[in-house]
C-alpha cells in the first residue's frame, strides 16, 4: 500500500495524457480506493465464506455429539438390563 502514494503522486502529474480530470488527489484517496477495493471485498467475501463454514461445521458437530449421547443412553439402558437378566 506504500507504493501506491508514489504511484498517486506521479500519476497526478501526468494526468491529462490519459484522462480529462485530476482523480488522484494529494490525500491519495482515488488510488486507495482503486486498488484496495476489489482487496477489500474478495477479504470480505473470503471472511463471510469462513463463518458460513464454520457454522456448518459447527451443525455437524452438535448433531453428531446429539446422536452419540442418544446411542449411549439408548445403550447404556439397554446394557443395565441385560447384566441384571
């Protein structure tokens, strides 16, 4: 991101062989937003995809801690009444 003060300073300068207006102010701001946008928004999309999965993983875990403590009072019930037998 350091460059791109260097590289908002010179094309400052040679603006008008490429465009009609001065977009790249001082504060650097054209430039920031040009190229930290699209790096912003796929982190961002990368950070949604993470909890998505995330929360998904977390589903299947529960539910798979859910079936094993069914299975083991099932089991464990089951299990009480044939040693007594």
């Amino acid at each position: 991101m350091r460059c791109t003060e260097y590289l908002n300073a010179y094309l400052a300068t040679t603006h008008a062989s490429f465009a009609t207006q001065n977009y790249f102010d001082p504060s650097g701001f054209f430039a920031a937003t040009f190229f930290a946008g699209p790096l912003l928004l796929s982190a961002m999309a990368v950070v949604c995809n993470l909890v998505l999965e995330a929360g998904d993983l977390l589903v299947k875990v529960k539910r798979k801690e859910f079936a094993q403590v069914a299975r083991k009072s099932k089991g464990g019930k089951a299990g009480n009444k044939s040693k007594r037998d």
